[in-house]
C-alpha cells in the first residue's frame, strides 16, 4: 500500500459540507484552534475544499454542491463531530470565549468522558471531549456484542 501523506489510512476522515470554505476555514481556526493543512479550488475562484487538524484529528472542509445544504440551511442537526483534545476546560473557555453557541456545558458523563456540545457557524453539531474514567459499556447500560 502506498502511504498517504495527508492523513494515516487508518482514520475516519468527515466531509463536512459548508456555504462558504473560506469563512469556515477562519471560523474553526479562531474558534476551535483548527489548523489548516491545504486548500483547493480553481484558479481565481472561490475556495472549494480543504483539510484541517486539531492535534490527531483530522477533517475535510467542502462547499455545498446543487442538492446539498448545511445543517443551518435545512434548519436541523445532519451528524454530530467529537474530537477529543488534551485539554478540554482549557478548549471549552476558548470556544466560549469567541462567542460560540454552546448547546450542552462542560460535563462528566457517565459513560466517563469530560464534554461539552457547540454548534460551528453553519450549525454543524461537535463535541469536545477527554477521557476522564475507565467505566465499561455494560456498567452503563449498554449491550456488548460478542463476536
């Protein structure tokens, strides 16, 4: 296999479709400290797609296309983005900080994870996360499959 230089073969990279890549690419980056790795477009013309990074996460950034729309368009929630960061409260005040509509506040869950929800400029849903205890699925309810 040939490696890939822009992200490890192993990883789910999302394409999260928004009205405009330029003013997305500024708003991760200012917002949630996402830093841009390229971009790509033609020519003279507007900004098409790009791909970004925050620690080991990595996303692709792409314009809406005839047929599609972003979360805020169509007036609802399409997906949820959870992108887990060394710091969490630190990220959380940052976020806040820059105005970011923030729709579930710091927290510990019980499934072990230290949280928050916010929505980006074109209504996409993320949550940011740390581990914070080990606590099995089946302590909190839920089914392990068995293979």
């Amino acid at each position: 296999m040939i490696a890939n230089r822009s992200v490890p073969t192993d990883t789910v990279l999302p394409h999260i479709v928004y009205r405009n890549v330029t003013d997305a690419l500024a708003w991760l980056t200012s917002t949630f400290g996402f830093t841009e790795h390229y971009r790509y477009g033609e020519p003279d013309g507007p900004v098409s797609g790009a791909q970004m990074t925050l620690g080991k996460a990595c996303i692709m950034l792409r314009a809406t296309r005839p047929g599609e729309a972003s979360p805020v368009e169509v007036g609802h929630q399409t997906q949820s983005l959870t992108v887990f960061v060394d710091d969490v409260d630190a990220h959380y005040e940052r976020t806040k900080a820059a105005g970011a509509k923030i729709v579930e506040e710091l927290h510990e869950t019980f499934y072990g994870e230290r949280q928050y929800g916010v929505e980006d400029l074109d209504g996409h849903h993320w949550l940011f996360s740390r581990h914070a205890r080990d606590v099995s699925p089946d302590e909190w309810g839920a089914t392990i499959a068995r293979g």
